[in-house]
C-alpha cells in the first residue's frame, strides 16, 4: 500500500511538471501575441476589442503558469508525506518460519474480503519444529519408548542427520 501511494504521488508530481511546463510555453506564446498586438494596437492597426483578448489571454496564461507551479508544490509535498509514511513502516510477520509452499506470485491477484476466506497466498512452515511420520519394522517397534531420542536420516539430505524425540 505505501510504497503505491508513492508510486502514484511520484506519478503525480511528473503530470504537475509536465502541465507546468505547458504553461510555460503557452505563457511565452500568449506573451508574443501580446507584444505584437501592442505594437498594432499603438499603430491603430487592431481594436481596442481585440487587443483587449489579447491582453485577457496573456493574463490568463500568467495565472495558468502560478497556478500550474502551485500544482507541483502539492504533488512534492505529496511524494515527500507518501515517502515519509513509507520510511516510517515497518512489515513484521506475525510468526517467523521458512515459506515451504507458495500458490501465489508477485502481481497475482489474490482475494480477501469479509465474506470471502480469500486466496492461500503461501504455506509457512517452522522447520526447526517438524513431526515425521516414520514406518518402523515389526522387529524394531519393541525397542521403540516414548520420549527416546532417535537420529533421523532423509534420503534428500545424504551427509545430514537429524535429532528427533519419539512421540
């Protein structure tokens, strides 16, 4: 969520520039038209009624310019409140674990609603804590006492042994 909402401020902040930009360069073009009709205004060349819209669009350019940099003021004030609000969160899981299992992939759509369970995103597993279920033969099982301690050997892992309590 936070690092969105300064994706979307930062994205914000860039239309802000842009349209500041465009209005700069309106700005200088309705200055030209301007200069120009004054000098045809001053040689009775262009009417008072024209050289009025002239100087009205001029105006109008300028305050499209102040108003276009107040815009880019706010979208930095945004991306710096977005980017604080990031820079102040911290993500903590409620329990730790290795992910063993994960159904889900960045930019998946997963489900979550009050109605809904929702979609398994992972399956976390504390691997320092496991029960294994093991087939014992008939000749070993009398030799077997709840709360022995066994040595656990997996084909997956050949050099590795694991310490284990019977259950």
């Amino acid at each position: 969520f936070y690092i969105a909402a300064v994706n979307q401020a930062t994205a914000s902040y860039k239309a802000a520039q842009a349209g500041k930009t465009m209005a700069e360069a309106n700005l200088r073009k309705a200055l030209a038209e301007f200069k120009r009709s004054q000098d045809l205004f001053r040689q009775k060349l262009v009417s008072d009624s024209a050289f009025d819209d002239v100087q009205a669009a001029y105006e109008v350019a300028q305050a499209q310019l102040d108003s276009a940099a107040h815009q880019v003021d706010v979208a930095k004030a945004a991306v710096d409140s977005a980017r604080d609000s990031l820079d102040k969160t911290t993500i903590v899981a409620p329990l730790a674990g290795t992910i063993s299992k994960l159904n889900s992939r960045l930019g998946e759509r997963v489900l979550g609603t009050v109605q809904n369970i929702g979609t398994e995103i992972m399956t976390i597993a504390d691997l320092n804590e496991m029960e294994t279920r093991v087939e014992i033969g008939e000749s070993d099982v009398v030799r077997i006492a709840k709360g022995q301690k066994a040595l656990l050997e997996v084909d997956a892992f050949k050099k590795r042994k694991f310490n284990g309590t019977v259950t």
